[in-house]
C-alpha cells in the first residue's frame, strides 16, 4: 500500500505539463495558464505624476502664502518648467513639471482671495509617483505557470499586450461504473437504481479548474466494456477520471481493466481513510485516476490528488496543497492506525470537522472547504488544539507537510 506522501511524490516527480500553446487576447485569458515569462515593456508609472489634488511646490517656499497662475491636469501634454516663486495647481494623475519637489495636497492649504497659504514642514517627493517606482522596464511582471485573472489583466493592459501565449486547456474525460447508476436526466428509475451523482460532480469540478470537460454515459460492471470506454476516453482525452470498480469487490473491473490494458500504475491502494482504492495510472499519455465511488470518499481523493495531477498538467507553477495553520473547535475520536481525512468547514478562524464522515455522504459536500488528515497514532483531537489543514480553494509553489501530528506535552 503506497503512504500519501509516497503517493503525491510520484505524482510530482512523473507526471508533466502538456507543453502545448496557444496565443490568446488577454480579454478571454482570465482562469488560463500563462505559458511564458511575460517582460515589462513600459515602465509604471510612465512618468512621474501627481498622487493627490494640490499644489505642487518647490520646498523653499513652505510656510509662504502664493498665487497659482496655472491648472495641471491628467492627460495634459504642454507642461511647462515650475518658474521661481510660482506655485501650480495640479489634479491627481498629471504630469509632473521640472522644478517641482512636493505635492502638498488641497486639504493642507488654507486658499482666501485668491491666494494659497502652503504649510511650513512639506517632506521633498511628496505625493510625487516617480516614473518605475512600482514596475520597470524589462523585468518580469508575470511568470510562466502563473494563472491569470482581472487583475492580471489589468497589468496585461498597462503594458499594451494585447497577446499572449497561455497553454492549451486540457481534456479531462468523466466516466463511472455501476449497474445500478442512473443518469441524471433519466427519469424513469427503478426502486434500486441511484442517480449517478459522481459524474456530473465531477464534470463541473475539473471544468471550473480549466479543462475541457467531457462526461460519458456509466458503463456496465463488464470488464470489456470498461477496457472499451477506458480506451475511448483515453484517446480524446489527457485526463480521465473513473469513479466505482476501483475495489476488490466480484464485479469491481477497473485496476484489472488497467493492467489487461497495459497501463503503467504509478500507485495503487492509498493508505488513507475514506479512499484506500484510488490509484493513478498512465495509458498512451493519458492520466487515468481511478476513485472510489462512494462520493465523499471520492471527492476526498480527487482533492488531495487529482487537482495537483490537473494542475502540473496544466503547466501552472501552483501544484501543491496550501496549507491553513488553525485550531480543532471541538473534541474529536479518531480511529488510530490509517491516515484519516477528516472533511469539514473553516471559518477563517478554526477547522469544524462534518458531523457525519461517512464515505457515501452526498448531501454534507457543499459543506466542505477543507480537510484536516490524521496521523496514524492520534486517536483523539482535544478542542482548540493546533492543527494543518488542507485548503480546497488554492494551490501554492512550496510542498508544505499536510499531517496533524501527534502534539508533544
């Protein structure tokens, strides 16, 4: 049985960027890959400019009273040189003429008739935006790997990039067995028949991590019709996720399917608690990743998995779990000797385990923000203790360890 770690570490050292580009207009590449380093081509700011509505002054003049002859404004473009003893009303955003060495905003002036009354301790540079203070030219203002998203184009734009190169979306293929399964437009079903739930979920998961997604109907627990639909789904698709048959059961046809197929297994059975069946497996190029198909032990294994296989695929530099440094709210009995996963809720302030942890729950998923994993020797979690926990919505750059370990004292 391959550990966690174990499990993660062959995923990291084995699996590789689908190393295909795409140029695409920044507008539409929010939730895309950006595929290369992108080099700052204008400096920010472009040139040095007002921060405040005010007065621009030189400091020899603080604690004079002035009349300003002339009003600068934003996007104005014949800025004369500051003459001596002048003061210029400036509007946040214009230039900067020569000559002057503070911004003294509107508020920090006393204006009567006409004139302008400057304060007597005005620091030099201030309110002033010099030309690169926050970016300059030729240095990297977005990585390769790196996801992109409003803000990201928000700098694409600043830049006048209107282009760029970001890596193909990959094809991500949804497929689960059972003779008992149901799809969910189906509405004739008999008394023992279930609406299969794990397909759509996952169809809708690895969409919104940026594949193309593609559900095929549930296959019969048949051995050559799974070894059929796994060799389908593995010549359209770089990814395919099967959910049910990854067990030991008389009917459970998938890690058998895989073999006769000569896929290369890079694990199989997880020493974890829900999930011991997932294993990962290579066919023609394509990520097969066998889960469980009860949907909470599913769902548990596709996250502490599947989405770092998604992501390395993908070509994002952000593959492995972000890890939240919290407390336990409540006490809590584990059954020692597995590593467990424990899904719950964290409020920003501390981790509250599902009350029902049961493999098969489908109602509690929405639940779910984030799993804490026990070591194998806790049996007991007291209230407020210090724990890791695995954050569902993010990725980061750096393996941090992912176990609540036994505490000393």
């Amino acid at each position: 049985m391959t550990s966690i770690n174990e499990a993660l570490r062959k995923i990291y050292d084995t699996i590789k960027p689908i190393d295909t580009k795409e140029p695409i207009d920044i507008i539409d590449a929010e939730g895309r890959i950006c595929a290369q380093d992108i080099i700052a081509k204008i400096d920010l700011p472009k040139f040095d400019h007002s921060a405040m509505d005010g007065y621009g002054i030189r400091i020899q003049d603080c604690g004079t009273t002035r009349k300003y002859l002339r009003v600068l404004f934003a996007g104005d473009k014949n800025i004369a040189p500051l003459q001596d003893g002048e003061i210029i009303k400036i509007m946040t955003g214009a230039p900067i003429p020569q000559g002057v060495e503070a911004i003294v905003p509107t508020e920090n002036t006393l204006e009567e008739n006409g004139t302008v009354t400057l304060p007597s301790d005005v620091r030099k540079g201030a309110n002033i935006r010099k030309k690169g203070e926050e970016l300059k030219v030729d240095t990297v203002c977005l990585k390769r790997g790196e996801m992109i998203n409003s803000y990201t184009i928000a700098l694409l734009s600043s830049q006048g990039i209107s282009e760029i190169d970001v890596f193909k979306r990959i094809n991500a293929t949804v497929l689960s067995n059972g003779n008992e399964l149901k799809n969910y437009k189906d509405t004739a079903i008999d008394p023992l028949e279930i609406y299969n739930s794990n397909t759509p979920m996952f169809f809708a998961k690895i969409r919104s991590l940026g594949c193309c997604s593609f559900m095929d109907q549930s296959t019969s627990d048949d051995l050559e019709a799974i070894k059929n639909t796994i060799v389908k789904a593995a010549k359209k698709s770089e990814l395919v996720i099967i959910t049910g048959g990854a067990s030991t059961g008389d009917r459970d046809f998938t890690k058998q399917a895989l073999t006769q197929l000569g896929a290369k297994i890079l694990f199989n059975k997880v020493d974890i608690k829900p999930g011991k069946p997932t294993s990962v497996a290579v066919l023609d190029g394509s990520i097969i990743i066998s889960l469980p198909g009860n949907p909470l032990a599913a769902m548990v294994n596709f996250e502490i998995f599947a989405t770092s296989i998604i992501a390395i695929l993908q070509g994002s530099k952000d593959i492995y779990h972000k890890i939240i440094k919290t407390t336990f709210s409540n006490n809590y009995k584990v059954k020692p000797g597995k590593y467990s996963a424990i899904c719950g809720f964290f409020d920003g302030k501390s981790f509250t385990p599902l009350h029902n942890q049961s493999p098969n729950q489908v109602s509690t998923l929405k639940e779910i923000n984030a799993i804490a994993i026990t070591d194998p020797s806790i049996n007991y979690i007291e209230k407020n203790c210090d724990i890791n926990i695995i954050d569902l919505k993010n990725k980061i750059d750096k393996k941090e360890s992912i176990f609540i370990l036994p505490q000393e004292g």
